[in-house]
C-alpha cells in the first residue's frame, strides 16, 4: 500500500470536483476548492474521521468494498479506479468487480435528477445506486448480496418483489426480465456470472425455466408503467432509459406527465419519503 500516493490522489481527485458534480448543492462560500472531506464521506457512506486519515496518510488499508464506494463518490473513470486499487494494495478489479462500477457519465445525469425517481441497473438488474425518490418509491436495494443483488433473481424467487406491479402486469414483467437476461448471457457467456444467474434460476423456479427455453433476446423496459407504493397506492409513470455505450449499464428515469395523478403523487412521494412511511408503518 502506498499511503503517500493514496493521500495525494484522493486529495486531488476530491478536490477537481464541485458540489454540482456530484448532485450537492452549492451552499455558502467556500475556502477552499471542490469537495469538503465530509462530502466524499458521505457519498461513500463511511465516517469522515477514516477517510480524514486516508488523506492523511495515517489510515489503514481500506477494503475492496471500500475503494468501489469511493470510486463512485469520486466519479473516477475506470482507469483511475484501477489506479485507486492499486494504490492501496490490491490488484486492480477483476471483470467481475468492475462491471459493477457505475459509468460516471450516468452518475453525472443521475446526480442533477433530484424530484422523480431514478436508478442505475447493470446488464444483471443489479441496482448499482439510486436517489432518493427511487428509494422511496421502490425500497433500499442496497443491502441485498450474492445472487439476490439481481432483480431479475429476486422476481422469481422473492414473491414480496411482485407487489410493487399489478397483477395484470406481472407475467409481461416476467418476460422482460428473461429477454434481459438473455442478451446478457449472449454478450458475457456461460461462465460469466450471467450464466450462474441462469443456472441457479433454472433449479428454483419452474417459471424462469419455461421462459428461457423460449429464446426470446430483447432489452426492454416498457415506455409506459404502473407501480404499486404501499401508501399512495397504483401510480401510472412513464419510464426513459439511457445506456452506456457497451449496454452494460442503464439508467431509468421514472416521470408522470404534469397535472396528472401520476405526478401529484410523486410530488406527495418527494415531501414525504421513505422514513415517513417505515414509521408510520410500525405505529
């Protein structure tokens, strides 16, 4: 681990970026230039005191898990990922790991999406991050790991993971789902983790099984959906999407057409939150 050339490349990575960058607002007048060390802690959901003493060469060597947060609080390219990595003592990501680091130019348009839901999924429907409107809308996904880190493996596994469609809507989800997972599975063969997604899917449900001997290859997202909250009940949305250049990554932005059910509701979604509701939930 080079503590020296860490500290330094962290310090000048946080300090080449502005509050707008990465989604914050501008605030008072600041001193000093780019992020305060609060900031990139914060978007990297660890303390400021261990990532003070990361800049401080005093810190001790951050994990894997570690170094993939600030990659993304940092908006880094994928060579300066790497570069991050290996700073810090570890090999730089294997594909696998790396295929979840989310495409900075998605984040840049993610970050300026505060008032209607947004998330980035990879190829595997793996929710790479979200605002806050898509986690009041759809739930925190963060603390899933292993297979279930996918959608697509939650929808047949997970039945709780159905209730937020209609019942009408459910079988057409189901086969988007597949289609999804087919292209991936074309593009990454089956001995990526596409292919272990599909064999595991194959063994647990008798559903996925019938749908993947179907063939049908599609990325889709339909244009025009209606999701259930627990609380404000069926909300008619329309959906845009915007991928990276390889198709890997895709971000979905979620949105109801002015003076509409639709959007008084996600205005009602964006005053009150996801707290909101887990409290009055336990009451």
């Amino acid at each position: 681990m080079d503590r020296s050339a860490l500290a330094d490349f962290l310090r000048r990575r946080r300090e080449a970026l502005r509050p707008e960058d990465v989604g914050l607002p501008m605030g008072a007048r600041r001193r000093a230039p780019g992020l305060r060390r609060e900031e990139v802690a914060a978007l990297a959901a660890m303390s400021t005191d261990y990532y003070t003493r990361l800049e401080q060469r005093r810190g001790p060597q951050p994990s894997e898990q570690m170094l993939a947060s600030l990659a993304r609080a940092l908006r880094l390219t994928g060579d300066e990922r790497d570069y991050l990595f290996r700073m810090a003592g570890h090999n730089a990501p294997a594909p696998v790991t790396a295929a979840t680091h989310v495409a900075p130019a998605l984040l840049r348009v993610l970050d300026r999406l505060d008032d209607t839901p947004a998330l980035i999924l990879s190829n595997l429907g793996e929710t790479l991050v979200q605002n806050r409107m898509a986690d009041a809308l759809f739930g925190d996904k963060s603390g899933h790991t292993g297979l279930a880190r996918s959608g697509i493996y939650r929808w047949f596994t997970d039945p709780s993971e159905r209730l937020r469609y209609p019942e009408e809507d459910r079988d057409r989800q189901s086969r988007a789902q597949v289609a999804n997972l087919r292209v991936a599975y074309g593009s990454m063969g089956p001995r990526s983790r596409a292919g272990e997604l599909v064999r595991a899917l194959q063994k647990a449900s008798t559903e996925f099984a019938e749908l993947w001997d179907r063939h049908e290859v599609a990325t889709r997202f339909e244009d025009h959906k209606t999701l259930i909250h627990p609380e404000l009940g069926p909300i008619e949305l329309d959906c845009q999407v915007l991928f990276t250049e390889d198709q890997s990554q895709a971000l979905l932005v979620l949105t109801a057409p002015p003076r509409t059910e639709g959007h008084e509701k996600l205005r009602l979604l964006a005053v009150l939150g996801h707290e909101h509701f887990a409290e009055t939930g336990r009451g």
